[in-house]
C-alpha cells in the first residue's frame, strides 16, 4: 500500500506495471516541440523493474508516433513487453481481484503531471 512517505509495499511475486507515457514517464508532448525526455526518477524507476515483470506503456499518441517514441525507448534502454498508442485521454480503470490471502493485487498511482517518480520508493516485503 502507498503510505504518507511514499512507500509502496509489495510481494515477491512478478508483477504487471502499466505506466502512462506523456506526463507521467516523459515531459508531456515533449515529443512535439522536439524532443522526449524522462520526468525525473522515471528512467531510474523503469530499469529497476526485474526482468521477470511484465512491463506495458499506453500512451494517446498517434500511431505515427509509434517509430520515434519506440525509438526514444530502445536508445535509452528501457524494456517493456507492450506499448499502446491511442489510448483515450479520460480515466483508466484497473479492474482486479484481491488473493484470498489478503493480498492486494491492485494499486493506482497518480503523480502530478510532469512531477516524475522520483518520490515513490518501492518496498519487497517477504511477509506478504
């Protein structure tokens, strides 16, 4: 769970991250005034992700973004599994169950736009 020092706490178990692009990863529309560049902490914050976790970007952008943007990724090495282009502009809704366990299987993170994530620090806590 996200507390007041912006720590969020999580299994061991791989995980599925989603991630918006413009805004939250990268400087909004930077790409269209010339070039992107990562909010802070967001390069640092996607390459600590573990190999094993399945990492998926959306992003609104036009598919004629697709090359520059898949691109900017590649040169900066960062790994995902599934990029989205022209995902709507309003709310995304994560719909998903909780293990009988108790633990929480869905958390919503919402930085301020252009704020990066250098302010959120990830906990593995093995008592999950």
């Amino acid at each position: 769970m996200l507390l007041k020092e912006n720590i969020l706490r999580l299994s061991p178990l791989n995980k599925t991250w989603i991630f918006d692009f413009d805004g939250t990863l990268v400087e909004h529309n930077g790409y269209k005034s010339g070039a992107d560049k990562f909010l802070p902490g967001a390069k640092e914050f996607l390459q600590a992700i573990p190999q094993d976790d399945f990492v998926i970007i959306m992003t609104a952008r036009e598919k004629e973004a697709k090359h520059i943007t898949e691109k900017f990724l590649k040169e900066n090495n960062i790994r995902y599994n599934e990029i989205l282009f022209e995902m709507p502009m309003g709310e995304r809704i994560l719909f998903n169950d909780d293990k009988p366990s108790g633990l929480k299987c869905a958390y919503a993170i919402s930085p301020k736009r252009n704020e990066g994530l250098s302010n959120i620090n990830i906990v593995i806590d093995k008592n999950l």
